[in-house]
C-alpha cells in the first residue's frame, strides 16, 4: 500500500500544498503553498501538489483547472503527477480494513441531529471538555454512544443497509499506542492528546474516507518529510500522530504557520470573491506582487 521506506523517510526534503477543488485559491492558499514551495527550492527538496477531491457533492473539474492554473501564474512549479484522491480510494479502503481487523473502529449509526441531541442531554462533555467542545474539524465532540453496542447488533444493522460511519475508538487506539510525540518546526516536541476529540470520523456511506484518514495515508504515500499548513489545523496533528501510530506509518515534521484574515479579524475563505488569484489576475496586479499581499494580512 505504501512505498518500500518502511518507518524512515528519505533524506531528500518533500513539502506538498494540498487544496480541495471547492472553489477558488484566495490569499490564504497562496500563503501556504508559496510557503511549502520556498521551504523545499531553498533546502534542495521537492515540492509535490495533491488535490483533496473525495468530495463528489462540492468539488468541480473547472475549480481544479483554476488551481493548477493559479499555481503555474504565480511561479510555483510542483512534481508530476499530481495525485488526485479519488483516483486512489482503495489506499484508504485498505488503510480502514487494516483498523477493523485491528478492532480500532466502530460503525456508528447516529444521524448528525442525534449526536447534537446526545450532547444536549449529557450531564456533562466527553472527556472533560467545556460545554460547547469542538474537535478540530469544528462538529461536536461524539459522546460515544455506538461505541459499546453488542457485536451482533452492529452485524445486523449493516446488513440491514442502516447508514452508518466509522469510527476511530481513540481510547483503544491510544492504549495501544502509548505516550506518543511529533516535531513541530515552531513549536518543538509535541506530546499527543487526541483523545481530546474524542472517537471522529474515519469514513462514511458514500464518502470512503475522512480528512484525518486521508491526509494520513497521503502523506505516508507521497513521502512527505515537512507538512506545511495553517495553525487551524494544529490540533488535528493529535490525531494524525495517532492513526500514524496504529497504521505503522512515519510521522513527518510539521510547520503549522499563522492564518491570514481581513480588517474584521475574520480568516481568509473561499467565499471571500476579491481577494481570489484569479480576481486578481484579471485585475492586473503582478504574481510577486500577489505574494507580496500576503503580509498585510498575517494574523500576529
């Protein structure tokens, strides 16, 4: 399923830019990607592009050609070919099987409505948590409540065709895995805590892959030695570190940078028309110039 590198990755340094194909770049893709791009060219490595495009109901054919065509305008040149997620389901297909035969994941069988009803009704958070938890894809904490279901009852009810999600038991997993640890450029040494999200989603009916289970084996696949992306994302690198661990893959060193927002504090987002690449193309404003904007937006 994976390249013959086993546990260590190669010497040569592999950054990559990895945006779904839902819209238009903004100045906040090209924030990161310039620097995944800057941090390989100036350490001799390789720079590689992966489209995020498992989500048939809100990715366009029309938004990919734009981000390849934004990325070329602004200079930055990748490897091919670029690896497009849906032409690799079975990677993810496989990486889920070897969890249930590890007996890590669980199908759950609750309705979005009734997760947030289960959260209302409890006494208190799972885990602890402040009222109102989030994990770090911004749902509801999961209060476990297919976690403990008998065996029989999960056999019947997917053969019944009952749509259901799998999950990851973060408790099981991390007892397994015991104290667990990743490098962040910035941040140094981190100790994992994913069980601060509770049991999030790995695949659902339809969608045969989640974030965290993709960009895991993903990023295994192509490689990648330093994984550059915005610090709205550092919380999730608890659980990745995690799935890293159960599936036997590496962990590479992250560099979580600052996010970019507007006047209002507000960050940059798909929705934002006048500051996409493409907008300003059609404006006139220079490549390096576009860069250059970016500064005036950083957050701290």
């Amino acid at each position: 399923m994976f390249p013959a590198i086993a546990r260590d990755f190669v010497a040569v340094l592999i950054t990559r830019f990895a945006p779904s194909p839902t819209g238009l770049l903004h100045l906040g893709h090209v924030f990161s990607a310039w620097q995944a791009w800057s941090l390989a060219m100036a350490r001799g490595g390789r720079f590689l592009l992966r489209l995020e495009d498992t989500d048939t109901g809100r990715c366009r054919r029309e938004f990919e050609q734009a981000i390849l065509e934004d990325l070329a305008w602004l200079g930055l040149k990748w490897e091919e070919p670029v690896l497009r997620q849906s032409a690799h389901v079975e990677r993810y297909r496989a990486a889920l099987a070897r969890l249930q035969k590890l007996d890590l994941v669980y199908p759950c069988f609750c309705t979005r409505s009734e997760v947030r009803r289960e959260i209302e009704a409890a006494a208190s958070a799972p885990h602890g948590l402040p009222e109102g938890a989030r994990d770090p894809m911004g749902s509801p904490i999961y209060p476990g409540t297919c976690r403990n279901l008998p065996k029989a009852e999960r056999t019947s009810r997917i053969k019944r065709g009952d749509a259901h999600a799998w999950r990851l038991d973060s408790a099981l997993a991390a007892e397994r895995s015991g104290i667990l640890t990743w490098e962040d450029e910035k941040a140094g040494v981190v100790t994992a805590e994913p069980l601060t999200f509770g049991d999030v989603v790995l695949a659902r009916k339809g969608t045969p892959t989640s974030y965290h289970l993709a960009v895991v084996v993903d990023d295994a696949f192509q490689e990648i030695s330093l994984v550059v992306r915005g610090d709205d994302l550092f919380a999730a690198t608890h659980i990745h570190r995690l799935l890293q661990a159960v599936l036997g893959l590496p962990s590479p060193v992250y560099s979580h940078h600052p996010l970019l927002v507007d006047a209002q504090g507000r960050r940059f987002a798909k929705r934002d028309k006048d500051l996409t690449i493409r907008a300003l193309r059609e404006s006139g404003v220079a490549p390096v110039d576009v860069v250059a904007m970016t500064a005036n937006y950083l957050d701290g």
